[in-house]
C-alpha cells in the first residue's frame, strides 16, 4: 500500500474529528444507548467523509477504497466500537450496491443526502429465524402494479431507530433462494413500519432495532438494479463490510497494546514494573506481530479490491482473523490490568464487551471459514433437494 500525502491529509483530518466531535462525547452517548446519528453524521458529511469512495455527481470524493480505509483506520480510535460501526454501516453497508447498481434517479434521492450527511442509512438483512443462512431470509417484498408491498420483519439493524431508509434485502417472487431477492430501499416514514430496540452486552452507543414491515408500499423504482439479482449484490456488498470490519480493527488494536505497555510500565509488582517480566512483554510482542500480519492481509485485499479483483477470499480470511485477534487481544490485555481490566469504565473492558460482536455480525466466523473452505473445494457438496 502506497500512501500519499492526500492520504496523510484525510488522516489528519479524520484523527482531529475523533479527537473533537466523537471520543469527548463517547460515555454520555454509551450511558444513553444512543448517539445523535443526525447531527455527528452532518458533520462527518460537511467535511466529505461519509462518501469517500463515491462519484462526485452524487457528492462524493471519487477516491480509492485505499483512502476509506485510512478513515476505518482512524476511526479505530474511537473509545468504543458503537460509533464507527454506525457509521461503517452508513459508509461500507448500506451504501455499497446503491452506488454500484442504483439507478440515477435513486441515487439522487438516497446516497446523495447520504454522502451529504442529511440522511442516516442502515441495512435489513437478517432475521430472527437466521442471519448466517441469507437465503433461507423470509420477509416478502409482493408486486402490485407499480409498488411492492413489504411483510415481515428484520432482526438486529444497526442505527435502526434513527435511520431514515433501510436499504432490505426481500424475496419478490418464490422460486430458487438465490435469484428471488431484491434490495429495495424503504424510506423508513412509510406507513407500517416499526422498531424495537434491542439490549446488547456492548456496542451499548450503537442503536440497535428488530424492524417490523406491515403491509408497506414502496414504489418499484426503489429496486436497485434488476429483480432477482438482490441476493447477489448483497453478496457483492459484504466484501466492502469486511474490508472494513478488518481495516477498522488494525488501529484498535494497536491502541489496545500501546495502552498495556503504558500501564504495565507504570503498574509495579514485587518491587518492579509489570512490564519487565518476559511473560508479559514476550506477549504483547507476539500480540504486536499478529496484528502487523492482518494488516498485511487487508492491505493486499484492499490493494486486489482496488485492481478490480475478487476478494471474496481475502476480505473473508481478514474479516476471520479481524474477529478473533480483537478477542484475543482484549482478552489477553485485559489480564495484564489485573482488577482494573475488570471495572466498566476501562478500555479493555469496552474492547472485550464491544469487539465480540466482530466475530459473530457481517458473517459469523464460521462462515467466513466455510467461504475460504469453498475457495479450497474442502467444502462437502449439497445434496440436491
Ligand atoms: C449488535 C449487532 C448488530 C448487527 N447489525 C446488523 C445490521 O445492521 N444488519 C443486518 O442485516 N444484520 C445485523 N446483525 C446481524 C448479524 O449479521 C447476525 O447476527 C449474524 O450474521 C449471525 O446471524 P444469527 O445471529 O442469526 O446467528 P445464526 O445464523 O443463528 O448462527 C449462530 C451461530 O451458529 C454458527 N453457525 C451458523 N452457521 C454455521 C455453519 N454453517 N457452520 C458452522 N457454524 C455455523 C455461528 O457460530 C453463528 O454465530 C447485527 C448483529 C448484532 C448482534
């Protein structure tokens, strides 16, 4: 990965941004369970970052994936996971297949005021009866003449009480689980929708919502790209999740670390500091290694993404290693905090109870193993129904 100094620029621009407008604010919006999506989003859009990737016809930067990433690097360094999981879900989520398969028309009305920060996204995929097994989903999108009516409801939605559409992943007809879904975007005022919030061990700042669809009208207009095709740019759209569930990590952990030395510099035991035992700081060394080792691995993904090449593969192995070196470093980083690591209002703590999540949403770590075991053709064929 080459960065330039446009790249160390939006750096700068992205490190002061988490400095001023989100970490000062980060206890009060964990103890209320919410953030004020609006307005931190208004912001993040009057400085161009809520549309790095995008065309500059609907307001965005028209940069590289390489500079989003340099954003969910930084953004790393938020002191929770709520925040830049929401607004990953507004950059790298929902927007994706919008912008890539969306017509004109829809564009203009939802990514742009997106990109602009005037409107909030999420993305309904999963349901309660599953979320790993996409296919088996069951909310029905039904045409009638020119709209769809949507029935059914989706489980987990990240900024789901504030978003103001929903780009939903439904079936439009029956027929082959893979080829009878659509994305649709549903502006989340239309009549027949309501939410629930959901109460979690972490991501306490991220709202989280079971949507329920009842009868709801949406215009066919609101289809991105062809009907049919919805399950496969999902498919498409997770690999810009992945790249940054694993690009969101790296500076996460390193922070992890650097807090651990810091402390067991400072924290003495027997008549020293924690740091001079060998168990210790071989550790955290070995930790140190680990996380230079995936940020070799997703800046290759970024790299292949950005050469148009599939990384089906790549984004699944970094979004696996993302998910279990977070539980690994907060679990081994904590230890070194003794009953300090133990206590709420502690950044290991916030990282143990937050970055669990990684290993379970945006495909669970099972399911990135079964996409990488494809890739080996180590996967047992189904048998035909
Ligand atoms: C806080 C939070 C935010 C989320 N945000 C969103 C969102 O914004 N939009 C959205 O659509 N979804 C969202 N999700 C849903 C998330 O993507 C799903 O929870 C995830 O895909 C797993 O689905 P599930 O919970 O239904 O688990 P299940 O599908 O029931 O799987 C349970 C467990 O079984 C194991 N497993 C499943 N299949 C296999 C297999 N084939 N082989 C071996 N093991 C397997 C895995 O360990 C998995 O964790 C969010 C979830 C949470 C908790």
């Amino acid at each position: 990965m080459q960065f330039t100094a446009e790249h160390e620029q939006l750096r700068q621009t992205v490190k002061r941004f988490v400095e001023d407008e989100i970490n000062p604010h980060v206890p009060e919006w964990e103890a209320a369970r919410t953030f004020p999506a609006h307005e931190l989003f208004k912001k993040m859009g009057n400085l161009g970052l809520l549309g790095i990737k995008y065309s500059p016809n609907y307001g965005g930067m028209g940069l590289d994936i390489s500079y989003q990433l340099v954003m969910n690097e930084e953004l790393g360094m938020i002191n929770c996971g709520g925040i830049p999981m929401a607004i990953g879900v507004q950059t790298d989520m929902c927007t994706p297949a919008l912008h890539r398969f969306g017509s004109d028309e829809l564009k203009r009305e939802y990514l742009a005021p997106a990109i602009a920060g005037d409107m909030v996204g999420c993305i309904g995929v999963s349901e309660v009866a599953g979320g790993s097994d996409v296919a088996a989903l069951k909310t029905t999108a039904r045409s009638e003449g020119d709209d769809y009516v949507i029935n059914g409801s989706k489980m987990w939605i990240t900024n789901g009480t504030q978003a103001d559409w929903c780009c939903l992943l439904a079936n439009t007809s029956e027929g082959p689980v893979h080829a009878n879904k659509s994305l649709i975007i549903v502006p989340m005022d239309a009549a027949g929708i309501s939410h629930q919030k959901i109460e979690k061990i972490g991501m306490h700042s991220s709202d989280t919502a079971q949507l329920f669809f009842d009868n709801v009208r949406v215009p066919k207009r609101n289809r991105i790209g062809i009907e049919g095709a919805g399950f496969m740019m999902q498919m498409i759209q997770f690999q810009e999740e992945r790249l940054c569930a694993a690009s969101g990590a790296l500076k996460s952990l390193d922070r992890l670390i650097d807090l651990t030395i810091e402390y067991c510099k400072e924290r003495h035991t027997f008549g020293q500091p924690l740091i001079n035992n060998q168990a210790i700081h071989f550790r955290l060394a070995e930790l140190r290694t680990e996380v230079e080792l995936l940020r070799s691995l997703t800046y290759r993904a970024v790299n292949e993404y950005i050469s148009g090449k599939d990384v089906t593969r790549l984004a699944s192995m970094a979004k696996l290693k993302a998910g279990r070196l977070l539980r690994e470093v907060s679990d081994s980083c904590l230890q070194y905090w003794g009953g300090m690591g133990f206590t709420y209002d502690n950044p290991l703590s916030q990282s143990y109870r937050d970055s669990r999540l990684i290993s379970i949403g945006g495909g669970a770590d099972e399911i990135m193993l079964g996409i990488i075991c494809k890739f080996d053709g180590t996967l047992p064929k189904k048998a035909k129904k």
